[in-house]
C-alpha cells in the first residue's frame, strides 16, 4: 500500500467513524417543544351532560382469557354529542353551516389565549364575559390576534363532575334547564371576537352561553360566522395568558352538530 493509499484509507476511516458518531449525536429535537396539558376530562358514568342529553355508556363486550390463550378486551361505549368535553360544530345553532367533519382543521390548531374571569365568576354564577374583559385582556397582553383561539377561564372546572355544583342543578330532564346556573360568554361580546376574526373559541363550563340563557344568542352569533366553540375544558389554569398553542381535534362524526374532544396545549 502506498503512502497516499494508507492516508486515503485512514481519512475514509476516520469520515466513517465521525459520520457514526455524528449520526448518534445530538438527539433528536422533542416535537413539540414545550410541556403538553390535557385540556379534556374523561368520559365516564361521571361525565357531566345537559340535563336533557343522554348520558355516557360503556358495554363491556369482552375482558379475559380467550380460548387461544392470548387476553383480549373490547367495549361498545355511546353518548351524546354534547357531553363532557366536546366541540359545538357551527350547525349546532346555524342551519347549512359546517358540521364536525367540515370545520377545517387550521381552525383547530393554533395560537391560545387565555382570559381569565374566575373573580367574576366565584362572586357571580350567571356571570357573563364583557367585552371589557377582553379589553383588559389587550391591555395587558396586547392585540386579539386574528385566527386566535380564545379561552376562557371561569374556574368551574374544579367543580367537576359535581353536577349540583358545576351545572347550578344535578336534576335531569328539561325542567332542570331553568334551574342551569354557571358563566358563559355575552352575546356582545361574542359580536366584539367575530369582529377579531377568531378561529375558535373554548371555556371550563358547559355551554358557551350562560346558565340563564334561553336564546342562545352567542352560539347563534359565532356559530353563522363558522366559530367553533369547545366546552368543559379543563387544565386552563395550567396555561399563560398567553403563548400556547391548542390542538383540539373532535371525533370526525360526518353530520355531527357535535363531537367528544380531545385538547390538549403546547406550553412553551
Ligand atoms: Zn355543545
């Protein structure tokens, strides 16, 4: 072997043996880079529903040993739309509108911000959120980015799944309707967010208008201009008032004026 041989084979040599090491180092980046909060609950017996929506079911189909030796467990479950932690599709309210399978999926995934009324709503259960709330919020944190998805933060969560505490009534059937108590958002103030061209909008109880509501007006209002609401989050304490990002993806129900979801945030 000649001198230039024996260099060639050492600097291939030493390219391979570097190449090794550079392909074992460094470790691959974590996706996404930030701590990840669940922001749903659990579906369950326990699961929180609207005094007329049937509640959660699981059917046990199997659970153990089967004849081939190997174990083996599959369940049937059933539920309404609007139960637990879920999204309102706009044709929940807006005839011809977007059901769950057709909201776009930008609309789901995105910047969050968080307002956060826990005051108002602790001192107040029929509190509903102004658009001075939000003022507030944009003077602190500055401007309601178009394509936002806002959260509110009522505190209501802790209640959970004390329905007594977390609906104003455990009573089932449309006579406890009227006897609903807990925070939503104004209609006036929903009119202020289509105006800021949100994508979506969330909040910890069960419905985006209040208790008391019987015209629903803010589901009216978002839900014709295609706005998405999430309702009985959980976890919003756990995020900043700003600078997440919320991936909140339904179950793809074709039709569905509703659909279990699963969100959860990025906090950087
Ligand atoms: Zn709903």
């Amino acid at each position: 072997m000649t001198r230039l041989a024996r260099l060639t084979r050492a600097a291939a040599l030493s390219l391979l043996i570097s190449g090794f090491a550079c392909s074992r180092a460094p470790a691959p980046q974590p996706w996404p880079a930030g701590t990840l909060v669940d922001l749903s609950h659990d579906y369950s017996e326990q699961t929180v529903f609207w005094p007329t929506a049937e509640s959660f079911k699981l059917e046990k189909v199997a659970d153990g040993m089967t004849e081939q030796g190997y174990y083996y467990a599959a369940n049937n479950f059933a539920t309404s739309e609007h139960g637990g932690t879920h999204i309102d599709a706009p044709v929940h309210f807006a005839k011809g509108h977007q059901s769950v399978d057709q909201i776009p999926l930008d609309r789901l995934v995105g910047p969050a911000l968080v307002v956060d009324v826990t005051m108002q709503s602790a001192r107040q259960p029929d509190y509903q959120v102004t658009t001075e709330d939000f003022a507030q919020w944009e003077r602190a944190n500055g401007q309601i980015a178009a394509g936002s998805i806002v959260l509110i933060r009522t505190g209501y969560s802790s209640r959970w799944p004390d329905a007594a505490r977390y609906l104003g009534t455990a009573e089932r059937g449309a006579d406890a309707v009227a006897k609903l108590h807990f925070p939503g958002l104004h209609p006036d103030a929903a009119r202020w967010l289509v105006e800021k061209h949100i994508n979506a909008v969330g909040l910890d109880t069960a419905s985006i208008d209040y208790g008391q509501s019987k015209l629903f007006e803010s589901h009216r209002i978002l839900y014709e201009r295609d706005i998405p609401a999430f309702e009985n989050l959980t976890n919003l304490d756990r995020l900043p008032a700003r600078g997440a990002t919320i991936v909140a993806l339904p179950m793809k129900i074709k039709g569905g004026t509703g659909a279990p979801l699963r969100a959860l945030a990025v906090v950087p």
